[in-house]
C-alpha cells in the first residue's frame, strides 16, 4: 500500500513528518522537494515574530505615524 505523508525539510535536509506514521517495519520512501514555502511555515514566523514587533508597534509614536489610517468617529 502506498501512503502519501507531508513533510517538513530544513536547509541541512533534515526531513520532519508532519503526522504521525506507524510502520510495521522499515520501508522505502520517495522524497518530492517542491519550491514553495509551506504556508504553516509563514504562519509559524509570523507567530513567533509577533512579540518582538509589539514592541514597535505599541508605542505612542507608532500610533500618531498611522492615526491618519484610523476612521473618523
């Protein structure tokens, strides 16, 4: 039986399984590296950016440079 299993590959060709896999036994795999960027990737450097750019966000100067942005009430 063949199983399709996405997975993860870093610069240093480390593979990463995104799901779990139970083999009863080793077996043979094919690797298809594609050429775009997952989109879990970009949501997770998102994520992880955000506290560091709070930082710059929640400042009052921030605020006055975008108050023209906000709508008026």
């Amino acid at each position: 039986m063949t199983t399709t299993v996405e997975a993860m590959i870093d610069k240093d060709g480390t593979v990463r399984l995104l799901e779990q896999v139970s083999l009863a036994g080793p077996r043979r795999a094919l690797v298809i590296i594609l050429e775009e960027m997952p989109a879990a990737l970009a949501d997770e450097t998102a994520v992880l950016s955000e506290a560091a750019l709070a930082e710059d966000w929640n400042r009052p100067e921030e605020d006055a440079a975008w108050s023209y942005l906000q709508s008026v009430k």
